[in-house]
C-alpha cells in the first residue's frame, strides 16, 4: 500500500512525499517526528529506494553550506535495520538537467549519518542522494529511483565563521558558568580580531568524556572534525599541548591544552576583567589566527641574532618583535583589549579569508633567499642629508637562532663589500647566485656595516619579517636601507 500527501515545511515549502508504508500509521507519526525535528532552513527530500533492488526506505536527506568556507554538509536519518555504510552520489545541476551522478566516497555507519563533501565549487547546484548499503555490492543503476536534496555552494558569509567548543563534560558539570562565559569568548576574540577583516560567531559547546576516549582524547579530535561544521576550538585534557592547525578536508582546529586548566579549576575567575579571562581570549585568537597562516612558526618570538664579530661596529642584536610590541601572535597584555594584530599579520588574514585557501602562508624562521626582493639599495647620507660618497658598505649573513639553542650564533659572514656612489647609493641585485649562497650559509638576518673616514661608523640589521613585509604590504621588490652618518 502507498499513499501521498503534503506537507508545509518551515511555513514555506510546499513539498510532496511519497511513503511506502509497511507498517501503517505509527511509521507515518515516526516520519513526521523525525522531519519536524530538523533544524530550520535545511531542504529536505525522501529517499525512497534501498540499494540497487529499489526497496521501500526513507531517508530524510538534508543539506546545507557549511560555514566552512567551500563544503558542503549531509546529513540523513537512521534506519532500521542498520546498514553497513552509506553510499553518497553527487550529481550537478544546471537549472535544467542534472548531470549523471557519480560516487564520492562512502561513510561508515559507525560515524553516524553525515557527510561533509570539501570538493565543491561556488556558485555550482548540487543534487545529493544518500543510499544505505545492505552487504557489500552496490551500484548507482537505482540511484534515478531515489530523491535527493540539492544545495548551491556558497561560502555562507566571507567575513564571518562559526566556531564549535568542544569541552570536557566534567568542566560543565563543576562550574555552570561556563556555558555562558564559553560563547562571551567570542566577544573578545572579536575585538582582537577587529582591525582584520574577520569575525567569528558562536555555534556551539560540545561536550565529551575524558574517561572513555582513546588515544589522549584524539578520537574526540577526529569525529568533532568530522560531525561540525564549524571551526573547533577543543578544550583537552591537561597534558596536551596547545596548538592550531588547518587540514584541507577538515575543519579548523585548536587545541588548548594545559590552558584547559582555566577552564576547569572552578576557583578561576573568569569575569570579562579578569586575568584569566583575558589569557583565554588571548590564547584563543592567537592560535585562531595561526589557522590563518599567520606566524608558522612563531616568528615573531625568535627573538635575538647576535653580531659576535670583532668588527666594529658591531651590529645591534636583531628583536623582530620590536615593530609588532600589540601583537598577539608576540605578547600578551593584561587585559585583551591592550592586543591586536600588527599589519604583516592583518594581511595574511584578510588574504586566507578561507582556510581551504591559504595564498600566503607565512614564512617561519626561514633563510632569507627565499623573500629576498630583486634588489636592495643602501642609502648614506651625513648628519645635513648630503649624500656620503665612497662609503664602505659590508652585507653580513647572520643567523638568528631558535631561542630553544641560544648560545649557537654565529659569526657573521660577509656577503659583499660595496662602495656607495655620487648619489650615496650602493645597490646590488639578488642574482640566483647569491640567493644559493645565503640559503647555504642559513641567512636569516641581514647585517649592514657603513664606514668611511672622519665619520662614525654606524650599522644596521634587516630581517626577514620586514623584508616580508615590504613585499606583501607594500608590494615593494626594492628594499632600502638608510643610513645617516655622523662626523667624528
Ligand atoms: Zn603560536
């Protein structure tokens, strides 16, 4: 027996569908339970076939963008009995017609019923349809005997993404103020991210039980990637260290480790002016903006490259964190508002709107042969900015350390010797030649020695981070460098 009627959908959407019933009425009730359930603005069809044999099932297929940049998220109902997997069949549609469908990777009922499909372009109509695997034979020749759910890929919106907290369900238990200081957060992330272009909204806290997971709690890690749609932010268990990571295929990810302990010690104050409070929106955004390829490694902490020549004179020890002294990627302030984003980093996140598209992922602690500009010029004027002719200019590689081996520096070794013009420029081009050189020599800081009689000798340093930022801010492939010489 079969029978059709109609049903309205969210007050909107007049929808037909077709229910073989087995077992009459109690089925139907189940069916409208289930449907009514879903969430709003999802689209929903029946799936009326089981397998290549078209038997009787329904599937409620709902799909919908993810939030995460280009994804798509399915989801379906359970039935019964449980199949061994689910096939998932994609097809396009151009207004008219949908193209033939074809097979995109199958998901193991013991992750439940979603899917999340990565490989999906803008603007393009997707139809979907979801058949349960009875067995292990299967082939697509019923797929035109069941109903789909279609979806227009969007990136949801450019500027704005969800962020999914995922929380020991004992930090619930103990302190009840978290569920509602876990979505303030937001707020401060939002006001560091202020100066970019990017803002976050707050989709949800899920919970789960240290006690039961495996592996440090990585299978709590690898089903959130797979079930949100949303960046996560989990909160693990104290031990695990604190990081950020983006996989293309999987959502955003940071992990905060012993930080949890904020989180979990009820005796914290985490009042929106406490200490503890602003360490959490701290860390948050600071490892938030990391997914945005902002300071890998974290360049901006490598702190000293130390002249240890006897050549006078000496170049001063290099800080790359002086120009960016707000920076959260660098330091933390008392209170959050004190910390922002300086502009190398407003840049790289304002150009990775989207995770799936890193364009540029900084640059860590690299040798500069890799963002060298084509040229770099030296100019030297005196103290009445006339330009000093015949001016010694010595080039130093220097190699700036991981702060971890401190004590490795190097003496500085000399690149070239130049002698500057009427104009007081000397300039050289960055051939490949020179460029093989430096990388050889693991040249992660320039050092700039002027000299000349009757004046005092000066110098100075560059470094990778302004060499980057001169190219991608200012788009400059001519880096200067001034100097302004003395008398005695
Ligand atoms: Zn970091």
């Amino acid at each position: 027996m079969s029978f059709t009627f109609k049903m309205l959908y969210n007050g909107a959407i007049m929808k037909k569908i077709y229910i073989y019933v087995i077992g009459g009425g109690l089925l139907i009730f189940l069916i409208l339970l289930l449907s009514g359930f879903l969430p709003f603005g999802f689209n929903k069809s029946q799936n009326e076939c089981r397998g290549a044999s078209c038997q009787p099932v329904q599937l409620v297929i709902d799909v919908k963008n993810s939030g995460l940049g280009s994804a798509v998220y399915i989801e379906w109902n359970s039935i019964t009995p449980k199949p061994s997997s689910y096939a998932l069949a994609r097809a396009t549609f151009d207004g008219n017609n949908l193209s033939s469908f074809q097979s995109i990777p199958t998901v193991s009922n013991t992750r439940g019923n979603f899917a999340i499909d990565y490989d999906v372009q803008r603007g393009v109509t997707y139809e979907y349809r979801v058949i349960p695997i009875y067995g292990n034979s299967f082939n697509l020749d019923g797929i035109a005997k069941v109903s789909g759910a279609r979806v227009t890929a969007d990136f949801i919106d450019t500027k704005s993404e969800k962020i999914v907290f995922v929380i020991p369900q004992k930090y619930l238990e103990e302190r009840k103020d978290l569920s509602q200081i876990i979505p303030s957060l937001i707020n401060g992330i939002n006001f560091i991210f202020s100066n970019t272009q990017k803002q976050f909204s707050f989709a949800e806290i899920k919970t789960y039980n240290p006690d039961t997971c495996i592996n440090g709690c990585e299978n709590i890690i690898s089903d959130s990637k797979y079930y949100n749609t949303g960046a996560l932010v989990v909160y693990a268990i104290p031990g695990a260290i604190t990081s950020a990571y983006t996989v293309r295929g999987a959502p955003p990810t940071v992990i905060l480790g012993n930080e949890s302990l904020n989180l979990a010690n009820s005796g914290n104050d985490l009042s929106p002016n406490s200490g503890f409070y602003s360490s959490l929106v701290q860390t948050l955004a600071h490892e938030i903006a990391h997914t945005y390829g902002v300071a890998i490694p974290e360049y901006y902490v490598y702190p000293t490259a130390i002249d240890n020549s006897d050549i006078s004179p000496k170049i001063p020890a290099v800080s790359l964190p002086t120009k960016y002294l707000k920076d959260v990627m660098y330091t933390y302030q008392d209170n959050f508002k004190g910390t922002s984003f300086g502009p190398l980093s407003v840049y790289i996140v304002n150009a990775n709107l989207y995770h799936s598209d890193l364009r540029f992922r900084s640059r860590g602690l690299s040798d500069m042969s890799q963002i060298l500009p084509s040229r770099i010029a030296i100019k030297v004027n005196d103290s009445i900015s006339k330009p000093v002719v015949s001016s010694k200019v010595d080039i130093y590689c220097i190699q700036a350390e991981d702060p971890r081996y401190q004590g490795l520096h190097q003496q500085p070794t000399l690149v070239k010797s130049l002698s500057t013009d009427t104009s007081g420029t000397a300039s050289f081009t960055i051939e490949n030649e020179v460029k093989q050189s430096m990388s050889a020599q693991k040249c992660h800081v320039l050092g700039f020695k002027v000299s000349k009689d009757g004046f005092i000798s000066s110098s100075n340093y560059v470094t990778e981070l302004q060499l980057q930022e001169e190219k991608l801010l200012r788009k400059n492939d001519e880096f200067l460098v001034q100097f302004t010489l003395k008398t005695n």
